[in-house]
C-alpha cells in the first residue's frame, strides 16, 4: 500500500480496560506500582481510581496504527505525551490521522481521547508498509 | 525551586549523582511464552509464529514496557507506592508516573533472541507548575542483541512528585 492508497484516518480503537487487564499487564511487566492496582492506595494519591499504565495505553495506541494498517505496517518510530492519567473502565477512544508521507513511508499523529473528550495521550508515528513476501 | 527536606528535594539530591552513570545488564532470552502473555494483556489475538523458524514477534513495544527482566528487588527496597527508588526509603511517599517516551523500532524482537541492555539516565530536571514542584527524569535505554544488533531504543520521561498532600502541609 503506498502513501496515495492509504486512508487520511484509521478506524478509533475503543477500550475499558478493566481491572483484571490492568492487574494482567501488571504481572507481565513485573510491574509493583500500587496505583494500577490498589484503588485505596491511588485515591490516596488524589486519583479518581487505579490508573492505566502509561506503557498500556502507548500499546493501545500502536494496535490503533497496526490493526488500522494491517499486518505489512511496521513501525519504525513512535513518541508520546501523556497529558494526563487515564482511569480504570473509562472509555478510551485511540485515533490516528495521516499528517504526510512519501512511498511506503507515513506519518501519523496518534491521539487518546477520553470519555469527556479530553485528550489524555499525544504523540505520532512513522510507519512504513512492507511488500508482500 | 524545591522546598529544602522535602521528599522531592531529596530523591532530586539522589537522582543527581546518578546522572550519566551507563549500566550494562545481560536479560536473557525473550521466550514465546512471555510474549503470548504480553499479546493477552494488551488486547491483541495471538499472532502467527514464523513458519521459518516458529519464533513468534512481539509487539512494538514489549522490551520497553517490561519493569523488571529479573526477580527484581524485595518489597523493603520498593518505595511506599511500589516504585523502584535509589534511596526509597528516604523517600516514601514520593508519587511517580510514566509522562512519555520517544521510540525507535529497528528491528523485530522474535523469542529466542538474547536481549542485553544499555540504559543511562541522561538528566534530572526540577519543575514548577500547577500542580506543583516535580521533578522529571530522561533515561536513555538501548536494547541490543547477544551480538551487539541494536533492536529497538527509548527515551523515556517519569515524572516525580511529592507525597500528595506535602505541599498543603
């Protein structure tokens, strides 16, 4: 797919995560950080319920450019600002625009966009589509 | 900038003498099963293992969300939140979180593949804002190969703070 074939926006991805997610992510990624998964802890922190993790919502955020592109896309960079925390079953919605590209190069800019229609993640992407071996 | 004795301004002591040191750490072999886990606990459908050799590719950013590749520290060197800390217990309390990261993917990591690290915490930056005194950290990580091919790199930004509820004391 070259540049002039692809869409100008992917489809959203929309999740919850849930606790059992956040707790499974956690354990994967040996990961002892109380607020994903202790509710008492991070109220105590001043937040409204255990968090998601950065790195999980920076995976949601790739599945949106991997799955909307398809399985030649490759990813060659990604950089991304977390404006602010994202809750346990908030709704978050993961989308990706077309800003340029030229052959089988693109670049995205990805965006998390929360059940108040908050942005809670920012960055972009350069993509480059491989040719079917 | 940082209210002398408090929390933040001790962790920003600590990280300072830190600032620069390289630490090199041999993390073994990414197996297939670790990868399956990392696919289920972001949401993704298993992918096909190569019909080539049967190793299976992780996502993009598996070897950057990883928190620890060994056994990891006891629970009495972990800060007060969990989080790994130099000096944790001079600074309980202390809140921490992921603010961002710049990633460059070079190539597959496919299981079977020995994964050595290189990590440097390049600077330690005081900040006031809104919400008030933080302090933000950069660390360079470099993930290479048993023989030395970089496989993919981030630069990573955490952002401290004091315990919530310091700075109405």
């Amino acid at each position: 797919m070259s540049i002039t074939e692809q869409p100008r926006a992917l489809p959203p991805l929309v999740v919850e995560p849930t606790e059992i997610q956040l707790f499974r992510f956690s354990a994967v990624t040996w990961n002892p950080h109380r607020v994903h998964f202790d509710d008492r802890h991070s109220t105590s922190e001043g937040h409204d319920g255990v968090l998601v993790h950065s790195h999980l919502r920076a995976a949601f955020a790739l599945r949106c450019l991997t799955e909307g592109l398809g399985h030649l896309a490759r990813i060659d960079e990604f950089s991304y600002r977390v404006v602010r925390p994202a809750v346990v079953r908030h709704r978050l919605e993961y989308r990706a625009e077309l800003i340029d590209g030229q052959d089988l190069t693109s670049r995205w800019r990805i965006w998390e966009e929360q059940r108040d229609g908050g942005v809670g993640l920012q960055g972009s992407a350069v993509v480059t589509m491989m040719k079917e071996s | 900038m940082l209210a002398a004795g408090s929390p933040l301004s001790l962790y920003y002591q600590h990280a300072l003498t830190d600032v620069g040191r390289v630490v090199e750490a041999n993390l073994g072999v990414v197996d297939a099963r670790w990868i399956e886990r990392f696919h289920v606990a972001i949401g993704m459908p298993l992918p096909r293992r190569c019909s080539s050799d049967d190793a299976m590719v992780a996502p993009a950013n598996f070897l950057a969300a990883i928190h620890h590749w060994g056994a990891g520290p006891g629970e009495d060197e972990l800060a007060l939140d969990g989080v790994v800390l130099p000096a944790a217990a001079a600074v309980r309390g202390l809140r921490s979180m992921g603010a961002g990261e710049e990633m460059t993917f070079i190539e597959p990591v496919r299981s079977g593949t020995e994964v050595v690290l290189r990590s440097v915490l390049e600077t330690v930056v005081p900040k006031s804002g809104r919400s008030g005194p933080s302090v933000f950290e950069t660390r360079l990580n470099e993930f290479r190969a048993g023989d030395g091919r970089l496989l993919n790199s981030n630069r990573k930004t955490i952002v401290r703070r004091n315990p919530h509820g310091w700075e109405e004391r």
